[in-house]
C-alpha cells in the first residue's frame, strides 16, 4: 500500500522507519496455517500493545477507521492529512486487497520508549504478498506510528516472530 498524500519524512520518522525494517526483516518462524498464537508480551506495555493494536487493527479493517484516528497523535493525524484522506486510503486498500485472508505472525516489542504491535498477514485479493501493519504506542498508549508495509514474497523468514 502506498504512503498517503502529504506523508512528511523528517528525521525522526526516517530513523524510527529504519528501526521497524530491521525488526521486520528478522528471520521467523514457518508459517502457519492456523492463527498462530503470539509469544507472551514481555512487559505490561507489551500486553497493552498486543491488545489495543488487535482492536484497532480490527477497527481499521471494519473501514470504522474514526477510532482508529482518535487514538493518534496529533503528529501522526498530520502525516495522513484529514480524517477523509485516511478513510479514503483504507477504502482504496479494500477495494485492492480484500479482506484479510490468514495471520502469519503478531509481534510485541520496545524500542526507544515507545511499544509496537506488527501483525503480519496476507489479504484475499493478494495472498502472494505479505503485509506488515504496525502500530506503535508512545508512554500514555496514545499511536505514535502507524503503517502499512509489503514484507515481500510470502516466505518464512519474513513474517513477523513468533519465538520472540
């Protein structure tokens, strides 16, 4: 999926983007065929990770994307532009991908003082690619990073670890 309109690169968002691809191209485990069942989160953050980033993911698939947006920052509104631009974005990702078809991984982890969620999977309409939706949480569990990533060919060493 493409980065939206207006989507501003500075520095940070640049070293924090580098950070997640290197999390994200780990080796991992096969691939399941069933939902796999994550690793225990580590620490509480990571639960609340794990738990918020499953039900905001399941909001933003469901198209009811305002809850999604009220859970951003207010930096994170600006790099998606308008509530409108970012409906527009994940109507544009249905109309493409379909639904989602399997969950090859989900993923908990800190970095810089902020906690992630990467789930990754494979949609009806694409089940060759492997797509990486990760939302990050800053310290009050507000979202401080939210993206959509192609990991590549579906392969078992890119999806996200379960052995983490």
């Amino acid at each position: 999926m493409a980065a939206p309109p207006g989507l501003r690169w500075g520095m940070k968002t640049l070293l924090r983007t580098a950070t997640l691809c290197l999390a994200l191209l780990a080796p991992a485990s096969a691939a399941q065929t069933t939902l796999p069942v994550p690793p225990a989160p580590k620490t509480p953050a990571e639960q609340e990770a794990l738990t918020r980033g499953r039900a905001l993911i399941a909001d933003f698939y469901a198209v009811r994307v305002e809850r999604v947006w009220q859970a951003f920052t207010p930096e994170v509104q600006a790099e998606w532009g308008t509530l409108a631009a970012f409906r527009a974005y994940r109507e544009a990702g249905v109309k493409t991908y379909g639904a989602e078809r399997q969950v090859l991984g989900e993923r908990t982890f800190t970095d810089a003082g902020s906690t992630y969620y990467v789930r990754s999977a494979t949609f009806e309409l694409d089940h060759q690619t492997i797509w990486a939706v990760v939302v990050g949480f800053d310290s009050v569990g507000r979202v401080n990073f939210f993206g959509i990533a192609a990991e590549g060919e579906q392969a078992p060493e890119r999806v996200a670890q379960l052995g983490r």
